[in-house]
C-alpha cells in the first residue's frame, strides 16, 4: 500500500542499527555497549524519580541537565542543547545547521547514519575517502562546502583526530558549521569543548550511552556557542518540546556527578581493549589504532565474514560491514575481562584450524 506514502519516502534507506539478538549465554560485542552497568548514583535517581509525579510532563527545557554538562564543560547553559540520544540531536542539527546550496562533507567511511540524514532532509552530500591509512586527512576537505560533521574517534576505524586539526578544519571554513560527533571521545581521544567559545562554526556533540553506560536511557547533548544552539532548539521546538522524560533528566545528572565512577569505568574499557589489541596482533592480525571502546581489525589470511560466523557459532557476535574497503575488518566492541577471554579463546580456536 506505498502508493499512500509520502513521495520521499520511497527514495529513503534507512540505518540499519546492530542486532540485539535475544540468545541466552551470548558475548555480545557488536553494538558498543559499555559493558558495565551504570553508576550507583544513576540508579538512584530514577529510583528516587520513579513516583507519581510521572503523571506530568517533565520540564521542556530540561534546564537542571543543561546547567549540570555546562558546568561539567566549564560553559554557560545557553550553550548546551539535550536531546533523546545523540541520534537525535544529530538529526536536529543536519537539519538546523547542515542544509545548504553547497554539499555537506563527511568520511567515506564514516557513522552510516550521515548518508539517511542527507536522504531524510534532502542535502546535498561528498563523501572525501580517508586515507590509506583510514586516517581523516584535514587537507582533503580543503573545498566548498555548506558544513563538515565527523566522528572523532571515528567509527568504525576508532582513529582520532588530534585537536590541532579539528582547528585547523575550523580555520579553514569560518564560515560552514563544523560538528564533531564524539560519542567515543572518553575513551582517549581530547574533547574539542575547549574549543567552543573561540570558535563560532563548532558544535561538539557527545552521548552518555558509551561511557556512561546509559544507552537503554536515550541521552544525547550538543555544545556549542548560543546561535548554533538556538538554531537546534528551534528545530526541537518545532518537533517535540518534551524529548527527555521525568526519568531520563535525574539519572543523566547524577552520571555527570559521578566522577569516579565514570573515570573508573572508562579506565577499565582502555586497559582491557589494550590488552585485547595485544592478544589480536599475536595472532596475526593488523588492528588499526584506536581511541574508542570498539576495535577494527582484520587478519592476512582468514576472511573477516568466515570469522564473524566462526565466532557467531560460538556465541560470539562482532559486527561485519560489507562495504568497500572495509569488508574484510571486523569492529570488535570492548566487553569485559570475562568477555574478553573468550573472544581471545575462541579466536585462538579460530585461526590455528
């Protein structure tokens, strides 16, 4: 019955996101997921929450979050814009900021999501390759363009970009919007905030489903100088004024007000993808450098679909992208250390055959 769609919609191919297979005993390592539970303090805020003022709406504006990541960031809270999850405040801002005559500029090997916003809202997009190295090279993206975004660390290579080049992108287009999607950023890369108020082009957007272990709360935010989040929450408020519930805005405060918890976890995921990056390479595989919670790796001489599905059959799961370049890496998300033995287990089992 397409034929009562809208005409758009039949020119669209929407993200497809990792399974979440319901498989009882399974080493899940194809979403990013942290695999540690949130803080203590989180789950006591939405427990404490969790009464009967649920029958009212919750503040539009969420401006307690907002005045609690701007003073995590050392900015003002007409600076922040939250969204329900990153996803969304990135939708917001492809439509907000990133819609103009000139295309849009990303990675050719990128967040998958960037091609289905351009789709949805119709902007014109040029993906610049990375290079053989599956680094961003800044000096490609020396052209017009209406905006840049990118991931840092990218995903799915995990490679980071230094901040002195997130400036010199900036530098280089004072007139484009450049967003820096750092949904990995915690876990080594240096977090282009501190660039907010020197630059008027840059919004830095970040989530707390990786390293703060709230994916299942839907909890994204932006940051940028007050005309770009104005822009956003124009769009917000011409979509939905009330995008973070009554439970959702508590418990993302009291992750910010956990600082130990969060730098321990964090610690825990760069020690253990270490040592996994070292267990691999043992093995025979090349694995690119990474600063996120996730690895990209491929071996010499086992194809990366005949090793995702050795691995399935052992109740493992890593996520495969048949895509050109990148089709014979798999992204291997950080588990825990009991998570993490098996895989090495398994995949020792793996390549010795």
């Amino acid at each position: 019955m397409s034929q009562f769609w809208s005409p758009i919609v039949h020119k669209l191919t929407p993200y497809v996101p990792g399974e979440q297979p319901k498989v009882s005993n399974l080493v899940k390592l194809n979403t990013n997921e942290n695999p540690y539970g949130p803080s203590p303090k989180v789950l006591a805020a939405i427990a404490a929450a969790n009464n009967d003022s649920l029958k009212l709406y919750p503040d539009p504006n969420a401006e307690a979050l907002k005045q609690a990541i701007a003073n995590y960031h050392a900015l003002d809270a007409n600076q922040v814009f939250v969204g329900n999850g990153s996803d969304e405040v990135l939708a917001h801002a492809f439509q907000a900021l990133l819609k103009h005559d000139a295309p849009l500029l990303f990675p050719d090997i990128s967040y998958s999501f960037y091609p289905v916003y351009c789709g949805l809202y119709e902007i014109d997009y040029r993906q610049i390759p990375l290079n053989d190295a599956f680094e961003i090279d800044v000096n490609d993206y020396k052209q017009t363009c209406g905006g840049i975004i990118f991931p840092n660390p990218n995903a799915p290579t995990g490679r980071v970009l230094p901040l002195a080049a997130v400036e010199k992108l900036l530098q280089m287009h004072p007139h484009a919007v450049v967003v820096v999607d750092e949904a990995y950023i915690d876990f080594g890369g240096e977090s282009a905030a501190k660039l907010i108020n020197q630059y008027a082009n840059l919004l830095v957007v970040q989530t707390l489903s990786k390293s703060r272990s709230l994916a299942g709360i839907r909890v994204g935010f932006a940051l940028g100088q007050a005309h770009l989040i104005e822009a956003l929450e124009r769009v917000k408020n011409s979509f939905n004024s009330y995008p973070l519930d009554r439970l959702a805005i508590p418990a993302a405060i009291a992750a910010f007000e956990d600082e130990v918890y969060f730098q321990q976890t964090c610690g825990k995921i760069i020690a253990t993808r270490e040592n996994l990056v070292s267990h691999l390479t043992s093995l025979g595989f090349e694995v690119l450098p990474s600063a996120a919670n996730f690895i990209f790796a491929r071996h010499p001489e086992h194809d990366a679909a005949q090793l995702a599905q050795a691995l399935r059959e052992n109740a493992i799961i890593v996520r495969h992208f048949k895509l050109p370049r990148i089709d014979q890496f798999l992204r291997i998300t950080i588990g825990n250390d009991i998570e993490n033995a098996r895989l090495c287990e398994v995949m020792s089992q793996i390549v010795a055959k």
